[in-house]
C-alpha cells in the first residue's frame, strides 16, 4: 500500500523563495512531444513505474471509539423550476405559465426552517449549480440531483449530471441503474433510492429489477408526497436481503404553494458529520450515518450500540456491529424533547410487521434508554431501529437501523436479478495513490523531461479533500494545497524539471460557497514545491480548471468563473497578467418578475487547452448560448406570450473554440467546434447536448478534439464520443464523427494523448461490456481523419475518468473494493495497450446516422422519461 511517508511532514519545512524567484522569471514549461506519427499501435515498451506489487488489502476495521462529531439538518428532496416539472402552473398548463419557484427561493426557505444545509435536486439536470442564485450565507449547499427517468434516485455530490442509460430487457432493466451507482461512486458521490414504493417495485409491492441495484447508499423512506409505511417497508425488504442503508426523510417539494405542510424541512434528516464540510457531510450520508424527524421543533431522537460490552456506544445508525451468534448487543436510544404521551419503539429484522420487540415511555426527563439485544442463531441479516411516534401512531422521529451481523457470514446483498461479477481482465496497472476505506480520484499526468510519469489527484479523508502529486519514480506522496482539506479538480502541465499544477480551492469557506483557482509550480520535477499562487481572488465562483505551457514554459490557465453573474470562460497568460473573458459576447440576464425562468445565464465551462508548435493557444469548451432557454429543462414558459415552446432536456450545449495570436495576443471569434443543430433553431432533429472536450495539437500541428454527446432526451439513452480535426489552427473544424461507437454502451468524458510515436490516441470510460462496468476503452486517429476500433484498456473493476500523456495511462478505479458501503476508489497507471481480446466495433459514423441510430434504439426500447411528473 503507498501511505503518506515520513518526508511528506519534512517537506513542509523546505524553503520555497528561490524557487519562487525561478519560476516567475522561466514561467514554467509544457509537453514538448511534438514527433511525427506514423499511425501504428502505440507501443508497449515503457519501463515500469509506480507500485507494481500492489494489492487491494482488506478494509480498515470498524474504530471502537466513540464517534466524535454533529448532528446537521437538511431536506434531502427539494426541486426548483429548473425541473422540467418545478413549479405548479407550470405542471398544470404543460409548460405554459411562468415558473414561480426560483433557487433563492427555495434556499430561503431551507433557511427559515433551520436547515443547516441543502442540495436542490432538480430532474436530470446539474444546471442549478451555474444559477448564480446558488449561494447561500447560511446553508451550506452541497450538489444534488434528481437523476434517471424511472427509477429516481437523488445523488449527492456528484460533479456534473450522472447519465441514465438506454434501457434493457426483463431481468435486466436495472442495468443502466446499476451503472449510474457506479458513475456516482467514480466520482465520491452519494446515490439514494427515491420513494421506493412509486418506482422500485411492482403495482403489488414486490421488488421490481431495480431493488436489485447494489451499491445503494440511501433509501428514501420518509417522503411526505407519498405512502411512508410502504416506503419503509421497501427499506426493510432491501435490510432483509443483505443491503446495508441509511433512510432520510424529505418533502420532495417542487411547488411554494404547498411550502405550508409540504415545503422544505417539512421533515427533517439530521446527518452525523465530523465536519461542517461538504466531504464531512457527504461521509455521513454513504455510512448511513441518518436519524429522521418531523420539522420544526419536533423531538430528536438518536440510537447507538455497543458492541463491545465496553460501555463504549461506537456504532451510529447506519453503521455495522459483527458478534458471534447469541452474544448481546447494548444498544441506547435517547430522545431529545419527548413526553410521556409518547410511544418508543424498537424494531428489529425481519420487521414491523412482526411487532416492536421493546418498547418505552419517555418522560420529561431521563429520556436514554439501554437495552440488551442478543444476535439471533441465524444466518439471515439482522438489523433493528428505533420510532417515536405520538399516541395515535402519527411518525415524530425513526432512525437509520444498526445492523447485527454475525461473525462468519456473508455479508453482501442478494439480489433477486443478478448483478454480474467482474470480469477478471489482467492490465498489470500500477497503484499510483489510493489506500482500501478511502477515496483518491480525479487524476491527471504529464511527462518530465525523462519522460518520467507525474500524476496529481484527489484523496477524500473524513472532513475534507486535497490533492497529492506522486512521481513515477518514487514512492513519496506530495500534499500540493498547503491548507489541507479543500481542493478539489487538480490539473498538470510539465516541461523539462519544471512542472505547474492548478486546482480548485475553499480555503475561504464553504458558507457560501466561493472556490478559487489556486496555483503551484516546482522546477526540479516535483521533487520541491513553489509557494502558491492565488488567481482569482475577487471572483464569487471559479471552477473546473485547466492548463498548459508555451515552449518558454509560461503557464497557459483556464477556468470557468461566475463574476459578472454567469459562468463565463476565462484564460490567464503567465504569472502576472491579467484573466482574460472570452465569453463576455454572452448576453448574461435576470428573470423578471413574471417568470423565474426567463432569465439568461448561459455557461462556458469545462475548458481544455491545446499550444501549437508556434505557442498559438486554441480553447475548447462548453457552452449553451445557443440553447433556446439556456440553464433550464422542459419548456421555456412565458415567451412572448403564453406558449410553451419546445423542450430541450437536457440543453443544446456546444463545443466551442478560440485561438490566440502568438504575435498580437488576439483571439479569434468562437467557433462552433461540435458543429450540430443550427444556432437559428436549436429544435433541429441533428441537435445534441455536446459536453466535456478535450483538444490537441499532433506533431504537425494539426488539432483534434473530442466531446461526448447525447440526443436531446432526459434519459434512457446512452451518449457516444465524437470528434473533429482543425488543419488551420482551430479557425475551421471538419464535420464531426463518432469514435469507437457502441449502440450498448454509455461513453463519456474522453481524453487525448500523443504517444511517443506522435500519434494521437482517445480515452473514454464506455460501459460495453458484458459485466456492465464502465471501463477505459480508446481508439487510435487516423491521419486521414478516421479513428481505429475501439480497444479495451483497463482491466477488472470498473475504471473512470482516464488521463494520459505519452504512453501513460491514469485512471479511477473500484478494483477489489466491496459491493456495498466501501468507498474504496484508486488512481491506477498502466500503458494504453489492449487488455484481453476486442472485437471490430463499428466504424466511425457521421452525426446523422448516429443520431438516427440512437432514436430508433429508445423508440424500441420504449424507456419512460418523465418529461412530466404527477403533482406530488
């Protein structure tokens, strides 16, 4: 296992001033692999670097300390209009009336009811997160959404719209539900199930194929728009059959009319943090770590057991206790606010149904009550939670169970409908950074001048995140943020021994929420380490960065930054001179006040860099300036009168670029790289919502880029990768095509690399496999302008968010981490060679075929989805 070694506190003391000197006067270097391809297969000579002798390890033990932290409040289902269905006239008339239910009203009143903090959930989309109302003084928000047609689940934390894929056979309709947990957990993330009794079982109770996802990490059992006693007692089938879950309770409130009886904090989820953090906070709800309440004042109530026969109550709900059959488990339930006229109870596997197994009468005071409970002889599971209630049965408080289990058993989930095994594909990847129990993700690479891998990442601890940078040549891990625990989204650029690392960072706090882009270079190979550069101190947001060098080793950096209201695109030359807006053309408007949604707020976001051989910068990235109502689903309501317009769900995002002149410092005009739909009439059948580019320059200065994209449906299809090449610099861009297409397969979030040969390679995670993992696949462009077959290139385990440089490969992956509660995730590294055998897939295809292609695959498959929702 690779652990933080005793240099890395050493390192701390190192002086940093000459090296600061040094940098600010050379700027810093970039990749300078510039060779002529000859278009063969990458070869596989690249020495060994990293961990080769690795192992996954067993997870760390449960700690026997009492748990150290609070107890936070939030409504974990809570809509805006930038549902497809938010507001209640609009549901009513189909779109057709004004929208009433903005983001700043919902937070306002999460607020009023004493919420410590809140994701808006909104349907299939992450466009409530560029809303520049998203902030809040006094909540903490964390990032939420409503994903999938049917079944809905609530994810937590993710970065960007967790895709629902196109829909499969009986037996196998939660496959692409299977898949979108596995996204979400690629990514740090937290998956609930929503109202289970609405859309995870049959019309008569019973588990339907998507009760058969693991992995899931919530269960919705207190919904007050629908029936709670069948919601729980789905969670109690789910406990029954080995899934180990949290509940939560919540208003799923979509309308202001009902904010009285129905509005956020309605009900309550009181979640057990270690820190008032969103990684803290996102903790406590993987591990379950959840007690429910009714709002307002209601009584709180909590339980915890002792395992041990310590005295010491270690474990919270949620959490897991293991004893040899028959021994006892003490267990405490301590209510806050009770009186005598109300009804403790205890309930245990296999359920309710069965009756309490204790119960007690609170008082005013003395409301803590212990209780020994024996683990039954059996091998079934075993759980129990505790209720409070009012005299006539109306619920007050219920908490997430704690689960019993007995020494020796196995202790994963048995789904009714199979969920396949992994496939066991040797890829000999090396352990870059990663230790079992914990999070690291997000990698990047570069080469220095020996062509030595450089990775930086992110690892998650239990308040916080940072970022660590490994050489390929060592095993020392270095903390590149110097105040630990809130960066985020690390990107590398290198040339020579001088290397330039750039991330996302809150070291001002997350209430409200103001990231910044930070900055940090090193010239001896990452061995020493710069002081930091802060770039956008005066901004409100700045997010998602990028970079890259000039031949002169000036660093080239992008973000995506909210200071003028909308996200607009930013690039910085050089240490000392000025950001540059290059999406300030955008109209960036506010709603009026007949209508929530009528306001303007196109984003540019998720930049990549390309430097030609003359240090001509060209930007690609995303962008919806062409979308009819940018940042919003559905229909655009009130628009020049009341008409609703068609929908675009999710929006006509596009592929842009822009080119500097290395000799004036100009930039060119945006120009639609993705190249679809028209910007006149953005209901065009050959419209796609184009996402996450990644762009470079090959060794005779002509540039790819590549994109995901998806036909403009809200679920039940699968996005492919596409791609496009610039002989002029990136002022004119051929017609697009696909790469390595796959009717059965979700890919998504490509990247480039230029092998040592010059030719240039893609990387995407793509889910074709017949174990339904998302793995790293890619293909080899043709200097002709054609891509090669798709090839395999991680092995077992699922593996995300690729990276490469040279012939080094980087990527995420779950290898070896257990199916349900272990948010193990590694950064692995290997050459981008094929692992096992691949077939021919199908040829690259131009837009329209494909397009045609992925219409007729969901008119076949006849996916619901949900455009609209009932009322709740």
């Amino acid at each position: 296992m690779v652990h933080l070694p005793t240099p890395v506190a050493h390192f701390y003391a190192l002086p940093a001033a000459a090296l600061c000197l040094s940098l600010a006067a050379c700027g810093g270097s970039g990749s300078s692999s510039n060779d002529s391809g000859s278009g063969q297969e990458p070869p596989v000579t690249t020495p060994s670097y990293f961990t080769t002798d690795w192992q996954p390890g067993t997870l760390p033990s449960a700690s026997l300390s009492a748990p150290q932290g609070l107890w936070l409040a939030t409504d974990t289902h809570v809509h805006t209009d930038h549902s497809s269905d938010g507001s209640i006239w609009r549901q009513a008339s189909d779109d057709a009336l004004p929208g009433n239910v903005a983001v700043s009203d919902q937070i306002g009143e999460a607020q009023r009811q004493s919420l410590d903090f809140l994701a808006l959930t909104d349907h299939r989309t992450y466009d409530q997160h560029w809303d520049p109302e998203w902030t809040s003084e006094q909540l903490l928000l964390i990032p939420g959404e409503e994903a999938n047609g049917r079944p809905h689940a609530n994810i937590f934390g993710a970065t960007d719209t967790v895709l629902d894929g196109l829909s499969q056979g009986s037996g196998m309709e939660h496959k692409p539900t299977q898949q979108s947990v596995w996204d979400a957990h690629g990514q740090g993330a937290v998956w609930q199930t929503n109202h289970p009794n609405r859309d995870w079982t049959n019309d008569d109770n019973s588990p339907n194929d998507h009760a058969s996802t693991v992995g899931v990490n919530l269960i919705e059992a207190w919904n007050v728009a629908q029936d709670i006693d069948l919601q729980l007692a789905y969670a109690e089938q789910r406990w029954n059959r080995g899934w180990e879950t949290g509940i939560t309770a919540s208003s799923d409130n979509h309308f202001r009319e009902l904010w009285l009886g129905f509005g956020p904090g309605t009900v309550k989820t009181h979640v057990f943090t270690s820190a008032i953090t969103e990684r803290g906070i996102l903790n406590g709800l993987r591990d379950g770590h959840t007690v429910l309440s009714e709002g307002g004042n209601a009584p709180f109530l909590t339980l915890t057991a002792d395992g041990q026969g310590d005295g010491i109550f270690e474990a919270l709900p949620g959490d897991a206790v293991t004893v040899a059959a028959g021994d006892t488990v003490t267990l405490k339930l301590t209510v806050t606010g009770s009186n005598s006229l109300q009804r403790l109870r205890l309930y245990a596997a296999p359920g309710r149904d069965s009756g309490a197994i204790k119960e007690f009468t609170p008082s005013s005071s003395g409301n803590s009550f212990n209780f020994d409970l024996p683990r039954p002889d059996t091998d079934s599971p075993y759980w129990v939670y505790a209720e409070l209630s009012s005299p006539l049965g109306r619920r007050l408080a219920l908490t997430s169970p704690i689960f019993i289990r007995r020494s020796g058993l196995n202790n994963a989930p048995q789904p009714e409908q199979t969920v396949p095994d992994t496939l066991l594909l040797e890829d000999n990847a090396a352990l870059v950074m990663g230790d079992r129990g914990r999070f690291s993700g997000f990698a990047d690479i570069a080469l220095d001048g020996d062509d030595i891998p450089l990775v930086v990442a992110e690892q998650h601890s239990e308040e916080g995140t940072n970022i660590l940078f490994r050489r390929g040549d060592s095993e020392i891990l270095h903390p590149i943020n110097t105040l630990p625990g809130s960066a985020r989204f690390p990107r590398i650029a290198a040339n020579g021994d001088t290397v330039w690392v750039i991330w996302e960072d809150e070291r001002r706090g997350q209430i409200p929420r103001r990231p910044e882009i930070m900055l940090r270079g090193s010239i001896n190979g990452g061995r020493n380490w710069d002081a930091e550069h802060r770039l956008t101190a005066d901004s409100q947001r700045a997010i998602r960065p990028a970079i890259a060098v000039l031949h002169d080793g000036t660093p080239v950096m992008a973000w995506s930054d909210n200071r003028r209201r909308c996200f607009d695109l930013y690039v910085q030359i050089g240490l000392n001179s000025e950001a540059e807006n290059l999406s300030s053309e955008k109209s960036c408007e506010g709603a009026s006040a007949l209508d929530t949604r009528s306001s303007r707020d196109p984003a540019s976001l998720h930049p990549a860099i390309a430097v030609l051989s003359d240090d001509t910068v060209v930007v690609a990235f995303q962008d919806n300036r062409f979308d009819i109502n940018p940042g919003w689903t559905g229909q655009t309501g009130y628009h020049d009168g009341l008409e609703g317009l068609d929908r675009t769900d999710p929006d006509n995002w596009e592929i842009l670029s822009r080119r500097r002149d290395p000799a004036s410092g100009t930039w060119s005009e945006a120009v639609r790289v993705s190249n679809n739909g028209s910007p006149d009439d953005a209901f065009l059948e050959g419209s796609l919502a184009d996402r996450h580019p990644a762009i470079i320059a090959d060794g005779e200065d002509r540039l790819v880029a590549i994109w995901d994209a998806k036909v403009l449906e809200a679920a039940g299809v699968n996005s492919g990768i596409f791609a496009s090449h610039s002989d002029d610099g990136g002022l004119n861009w051929t017609p697009a095509v696909s790469v390595g297409s796959e009717d059965t397969a979700m890919s998504q979030r490509p990247a480039l690399a230029l092998s040592t040969d010059g030719s240039v390679q893609a990387l995407w995670m793509d889910s074709r496999d017949s174990d339904w993992r998302h793995r790293i696949w890619g293909s080899q462009w043709q200097n002709g302008g054609s891509w090669a077959a798709a090839r395999r290139l991680s092995g077992t385990g699922n593996g995300v968010w690729p990276r490469a440089a040279g012939n080094n490969l980087v990527f995420g992956s779950d290898r070896g981490a257990d199916a349900q509660g272990d948010p193990t995730w590694w950064i692995l590294h290997r050459t981008p060679d094929t692992v096992g055998h691949t077939e021919s897939e199908t040829p690259s295809l131009n837009v329209s075929d494909w397009i045609r292609r992925q219409w007729q695959n969901l008119t076949q498959t006849g996916r619901e989805s949900d455009h609209s929702l009932p009322m709740p």
